[in-house]
C-alpha cells in the first residue's frame, strides 16, 4: 500500500491480473475519521516535506514488506524460486546434536591417526638408532605428518637417498642375484669387519669410518658376499703366511712378484676381485720358493706355482728341498765327470717331487751311480749314491707322494 500525503489516506497496491497470485485482494484497514467536532472548523495548516516522511515512516513501521515475483517478458508474474535450504537437519539428517557427536568423534579417530604414525615414528628411530642411524629416519619424518602409513613409511625410507647411501652394497648385490641386506645383518657383518682387522692389528684406515658409518673397503666386501670367516682367512693368509713367517717366503713373494709390496700384498688379499684359491695358490708358491731359499737354492716362480697348483704345501716342500739340497751336488759333480750331460736343480725336483720327467731324471742318477761304482768299485761315492737312492728315490719317486 502507498500513503498519499495529499488525502491523507493509503492506496491499495494494484490487483495482477495473471500469474499465481490472481485474485489476491490484499485487506486494508481505513483509519476510522475523527469525529467531526461541532461548531465552527479551524483552517487546515498545510503538512511540511518532513512531516509527510516522519507521517509515513510512523505508518509503515511493523508493516510486512511486499516483494513482487520476477516478471516474465509479457509482464506476467512468475512463481518466485524457493528460498535454499540451509538446516543442518535437511542436508545431512542429523540434529545439531548428533552432527556435534560426529564432529567429536572425527577429531578422535585423527587423533588416534596422529599418535599411530608417531608410534610408527618411535619404533623405527629406536630401530636404527641402536646401529647410530637414527638420523636417517630424522631425514623422513615429514613422510609420517604427511599421513603416511607405517608400512609405507618404510618402503619410503629406502628409496630416500641418504638410505641408500648409507646401504649402498645392497644395490651391488641385488644386480649380482644377491638379496638385500637387512640393516641389522648389513651392520652388522660390517662390525665384524671390523673387529677382525682390528683384532689382526690393521691400520685404522682399513676399518675405519666415516660420519655415516660406511667404509669404502667394507662396502666391496659386502657387495660381493664376502663373511666374516671368509675376510679372516684373507687376512690370515696373508699376514701369517707371508708378512710375519721366515723372511725367504716374503723374499720369494716378493721375487715372483715385484709389483706388490707390503702394503699391496694385504689389499691384494682383501680385495674380493681377487679369488681366495688363487691368492692362496700365489701364497703357497712364495712359501715353495721360501723352502727352495732356505736351502741356498734357486727360487723360481714359474716352478714354484707349477708345484703349488699340484698341490705341494709348504711342509713337503721344505722336506724336498733339503732332500734336493743334499744329492743335488754329488750328483751333478757326477755328470760333469762322466759327461752325462748337467744334473740340474730342475732335474732333481722333477725327480724328488714327481713332476713330468720325473722317471727320466731318477734313471740318469741311477746311471750315474752305475758308472761311478764301475769306476770305484766298493768306494764312497759309490755308497753314497745308494743311500741317496734309498732315502729319498722311494720317497719321491711318485708325483705329490711322500
């Protein structure tokens, strides 16, 4: 309804004609007129601008505000769109109440979420802390606040570059068909590395490590599935049978094999490149030559690894060479006499230790001593020659045999 100022009265908004509301007739009330007082009427004063809008707003005040539906391009009214629902109730079907409860009891279960990551958090720290690689887990543990589950968590640690860093050998061995290491066996082994060298009196630098806990040496061992015994049997063959025995073995060693010294020959053990049977095959030849040295004769290499490779230890071959070392100069003194051509060192050991030639040098002794006791009959040479035979001709008289 409109007030108009000039009669004092209020308008009644049009009727629509169309549209939903078609019919409405909205009620208005007319103030009822004052009594009109007897006698004679005072003259209107004319209502001020001010006093219209004060007379208006006074009129309006708890009136309810009418807001006509859009208007279609033919001027009729359309049905106004239904106001949007916004109670708790209508969208999830639950009171305010209950949606309360559900609110409290998601907190919880990401509560509970929070310190389960955080108690996957404490036992991997424990874990590799005990091995002083906590800090590898320090590094990852944005993975845990990241919602990460603990099993994940773990795969993820592994593919962290700091972890494989610190575990680099178990990259090597997995290309070569070996399992991965676990990072307690992986330690481990690497401890025991270390007490070996450190129990054999190895430099530090061989054992130790750097500010991760990995050393270089160490890393070639496990990649190559080098065990404890194994490392200590390396060490052992090369220190007790080469470094600290009798000076003629690491004479020979030395002899046979001029590029390797002191030093080299313990790394030459400790590389895992380096077959153990072949380092111990080397080793065995220098301690051959060593016994051939001790007796004031030659060394040869060549001879040396021959014998080895047949299997001669370094007991019977300090037994063969004193046997050698003893008919070597009759016998040769012999030959050059009845010029039977030279009886060499070479000729002996291939008698004495059963090598190729082994029958043909033991018959050019037996004929040596044949024109000797022709020549002296009944004479020392002759007698010594034979107990020569018998002492050492069946000993020897076979390859390898003693």
């Amino acid at each position: 309804m409109a007030y108009n100022p000039l009669t004092g009265r209020y308008t009644p908004d049009p009727v629509p004609t169309s549209g939903p509301v078609v019919g409405f007739k909205p009620t208005v009330k007319y103030p009822t007129p004052a009594a009109t007082p007897a006698g004679p009427v005072a003259p209107t004063i004319p209502a001020t601008p001010g006093q219209f809008r004060k007379a208006e707003e006074a009129s309006n005040v708890g009136a309810p505000v009418y807001e006509p539906s859009p208007l279609t391009p033919s001027g009729e009214f359309t049905t106004a769109p239904a106001a949007p629902v916004t109670s708790t109730t209508a969208t999830s079907g639950l009171t305010p109440y209950e949606q309360l409860l559900l609110d409290q009891q998601k907190r919880a279960q990401e509560e509970a979420a929070r310190r389960d990551r955080q108690s996957a958090y404490d036992i991997l720290y424990n874990e590799f802390n005990k091995y002083g690689l906590g800090s590898l887990v320090e590094d990852v543990k944005y993975l845990l606040q990241s919602n990460v589950s603990p099993s994940q968590f773990a795969i993820e640690l592994q593919n962290t570059k700091a972890y494989q860093q610190r575990f680099a050998a178990n990259q090597d061995r997995i290309k070569a068909g070996l399992r991965a290491l676990t990072p307690a066996e992986y330690v481990g082994l690497e401890d025991q590395y270390q007490n070996i060298m450190r129990n054999y009196g190895l430099p530090a630098t061989y054992y130790s490590k750097d500010a991760m806990g990995t050393q270089a040496g160490f890393q070639k061992l496990l990649a190559n599935d080098v065990s404890a015994s194994e490392l200590e049997d390396r060490i052992a063959t090369a220190q007790q049978r080469v470094l600290n025995t009798n000076p003629e073995v690491l004479k020979a060693f030395r002899q046979f094999y001029p590029d390797l010294s002191n030093a080299d020959i313990l790394a030459y053990t400790l590389d895992p490149q380096n077959a153990l049977a072949n380092i111990k095959r080397k080793v065995t030849a220098a301690e051959i030559g060593g016994a051939a040295l001790a007796q004031g004769l030659q060394a040869q290499g060549g001879t040396a690894e021959s014998l080895a490779g047949q299997g001669i230890t370094k007991a019977q071959a300090q037994q063969g060479y004193s046997a050698i070392a003893e008919i070597l100069p009759r016998t040769s003194q012999l030959a050059d006499i009845y010029n039977q051509g030279p009886y060499t060192q070479q000729t002996a050991e291939s008698e004495v230790f059963g090598t190729q030639g082994s029958a043909n040098a033991a018959e050019r002794r037996k004929r040596l001593k044949e024109l000797e006791q022709a020549a002296f009959s009944g004479q020392s040479g002759v007698g010594a020659l034979d107990r020569d035979r018998a002492r050492y001709g069946q000993s020897f008289g076979q390859a390898g045999q003693y």
